[in-house]
C-alpha cells in the first residue's frame, strides 16, 4: 500500500473522527481526542518525511513542516472547542490540562522532526514538487480557522475598547459550542454598561439566545448592578438587583468602598431595614467598617454583644448572615 493511499484513508478517518469528538461529550470523547494526536502525528510526519525528499528550499522544507503540524493539531483543538465538553470539562480543568497542553506538545514534536529532517534532506531532490498553491491554500486556511477561533473575544475586546453595546450584540452565540457560548454576549454587555455606568444596561444583560437564565441574574446582572452601584455611590442602584439576589452584599461592598456607615442601616436589623435582605447584616457592615475608618466607637452601637466585644478588641471575624 503505498504513501498516497494510506494518507487518504487516515486522513479520512482523522476528519471523521473530529466530527464525532466535536459533537460527543462522555469518556468517548477524550479516548477520541489521544486517538486524534496519534493519527495527526502519523499524517504530519508522513507528509513531512515525503516533503523533506523533494527539491524544495530547506526553508521551504520547515515552513512546510512548521505549518502543517500547525493545521493538524489545530484543528483538533478547534473541533474541542467548536463543541460543548462541560460535563467532562469541570471548570475548564480538562481544556487547561488535557486538551491544550497535549495538542501543543504533539504539535512541537511534529515540526522538531521536520526541522530534523529537513536538515538531513536539504540536498534530496528525490522529485520535484512545488509548494506555492499549497502554501496559499494552508495559509488562507489557517488564517479563517483562527479568524473563526478567536471572532467572539476580538469583538468583545473591540466592544469594550469603543464601548458599542451593538458590538457585543454581534457575537456570534450557539448552545453547543465553547467559542460561540452565550457568556461571551453577557459578560461583554456587563463590561460595557459598567464602562459606560449606565445601569439601565443592566436589566437586559441576560436577555441573550441560549444562556442560562438563573445563573445569568445572579452573576452578570448583579456584577453589573453591584460595580456602577460602587462607582456611582448610590445605593438605590443595589436594591435593583433584588429581583434576583439578596442585595446585602452590594450594600454591605457599597458601605466598604465609599466608608459609609449609615449605609449599614438598610440591612437586616438596621433603622432603614430593607424586606428582603436577610444575607449580611447591620453589625456585621458596621463590624467591618470600624477598623476602616479607624474609629473604635463605632463598636458601641453593634447591638449582638459577642460581635461588639470583637470588634471593641480589634477582631475581625466573619459572622455572617447571623448579625
């Protein structure tokens, strides 16, 4: 069986393959993608090994091997991420670890064995075979898969650099892809309501196709309301979120950041005592905010004696939720 029909029947399988790795997400799928390394490796040093025998230059010989390699384990990481793994990708361990690091190495092996044999071959001239149109048509290749691969940060990036909420809109976004996940939309859409500090912004952060609701409301949406509450001072802007999430903690990180006390008095057991925030309590902000500003008497006004003891003797605990 010669080299022609062994490269088309691996390189047939290694596309199937990808297809099944992209759309699978079980113990399947990481037994697919070692088989996947071992496949691209056996197909680039194939084709490597018949390239370096040719008459082409030795830079043309590594370019080669260089670019190859790149395609070929590239596109197995663009097919992990062109799928959706988080049941066997806990918290983006499995990418971090696996995936990334394994398809790098793999691809640093490949060129080093064309570099080394491009040395050794630079004088083969065992055929003549030209490698400008493949050149373009690889290059064109790679430029549109890392075009694609990189096409939600870069314009999130832009969004955020020009402040265009119509940008962030422009995401692309799909339920069953890593690049084209829905919270790359909401988190550009935080970052730029609370660049512009436009809370109005943040009441349809989470009205984008595809993401997850409840967890949306409760840390983009918040994040969003919680950061302009801070930089414009205004507390108002903390009880917006409460349709979702308890405000105590952007009421207790708003009474922080301006060193505000009577701010501590909208939460639970305060004069200003808001329904609904039962997270943080009065004495607690007040607890925190006393060696802020420096000022031990406002200890004596902590009604919980345990935590006005504490904070009388310079502690700092965490009574949470209790005071």
């Amino acid at each position: 069986m010669n080299e022609e029909v062994v490269s088309s029947i691996m390189g047939t399988l290694f596309f199937i393959f990808l297809l099944i790795y992209s759309f699978s997400s079980s113990g399947i799928t990481l037994f697919l993608h070692f088989i996947l390394l071992i496949i691209g490796l056996f197909i680039s040093i194939l084709m490597i090994n018949k390239i370096t025998k040719s008459s082409n230059s030795i830079r043309a010989k590594i370019y080669f091997s260089f670019i190859f390699s790149f395609l070929i384990f590239f596109l197995i990481l663009f097919f992990w991420y062109f799928g959706d793994h988080q049941s066997i990708d806990d918290m983006g361990l499995t990418t971090a670890i696996v995936i990334g690091p394994s398809c790098f190495i793999f691809m640093i092996s490949s060129f080093i064995t064309g570099i080394v044999l491009s040395r050794k071959r630079r004088q083969r001239k065992d055929f003549d075979y030209s490698l400008s149109a493949f050149f373009w048509i690889v290059n064109i290749l790679v430029v549109i898969l890392i075009v694609i691969f990189n096409y939600n940060p870069l314009m999130s990036g832009l969004a955020y650099s020009s402040s265009s909420i119509d940008l962030c809109k422009s995401l692309i976004v799909s339920p069953s892809a890593y690049m084209f996940s829905p919270r790359y939309e909401t988190n550009c859409l935080w970052k730029v309501a609370i660049k512009l500090g436009d809370e109005n912004l943040c009441e349809n952060i989470c009205n984008v196709p595809y993401v997850n609701a409840d967890s949306c409301n409760i840390n983009e949406r918040n994040t969003c309301y919680n950061n302009i509450a801070r930089e414009k001072g205004d507390v108002d802007i903390c009880f917006k979120s409460m349709k979702f999430q308890d405000a105590s903690s952007c009421i207790l990180f708003l009474a922080e950041s301006t060193k505000n006390v009577q701010l501590c008095e909208y939460l639970k057991g305060g004069k200003n005592q808001v329904n609904g925030l039962n997270e943080w309590g009065r004495d607690f902000c007040i607890f925190r905010l006393a060696p802020m500003l420096g000022d031990k008497s406002l200890c004596d006004s902590i009604i919980d004696n345990e935590t006005r003891v504490e904070c009388l003797a310079g502690g700092y605990g965490a009574y949470r939720g209790k005071y």
